[in-house]
C-alpha cells in the first residue's frame, strides 16, 4: 500500500512540474481559480468533503492536462 502511495505522489509532483515548466494557458489559470475557490469553501463547511473534492479535483486536471498533451502531440 505505501509503495501505491509513494508512487502516486512520484506521478502528481512529475506532473506538477512539467505543468509548471511549460507557458500556463489563461483558461486552465481560470479554471484553477474556480475549482480551487470552491474547494477551500467545501473545507470551511466540512473539512472531510472539501479534502475529498480537493483530491478529485487534482485528480481530474491531472487527467485533463494528459489528454491536453495527447492532443498537441
């Protein structure tokens, strides 16, 4: 289980970063400000639910910045 986690933080931070590393587009800028503005709402009602809608919501524009990428190429 922890070699799991371990490995799924690898992918996450080499993601980040390659996110990072390349000219950020204005509309995922945008969509960053507004889900992460209604997660940290989700948190002030209920830790346990913004924590989880956190994680899903990484999840989902991680998944979303591959099929981006599929795309360019």
């Amino acid at each position: 289980m922890k070699k799991q986690n371990s490995k799924f933080l690898l992918r996450l931070l080499q993601s980040i970063s390659s996110i990072l590393m390349k000219e950020v587009d204005p509309d995922f800028l945008l969509e960053l400000l507004q889900i992460s503005s209604a997660v940290i709402s989700l948190v002030l009602v209920s830790p346990t639910v913004g924590l989880i809608a956190g994680g899903v919501a990484v999840y989902c524009l991680l998944d979303k910045s591959k099929d981006d990428d599929r795309k360019q190429q």
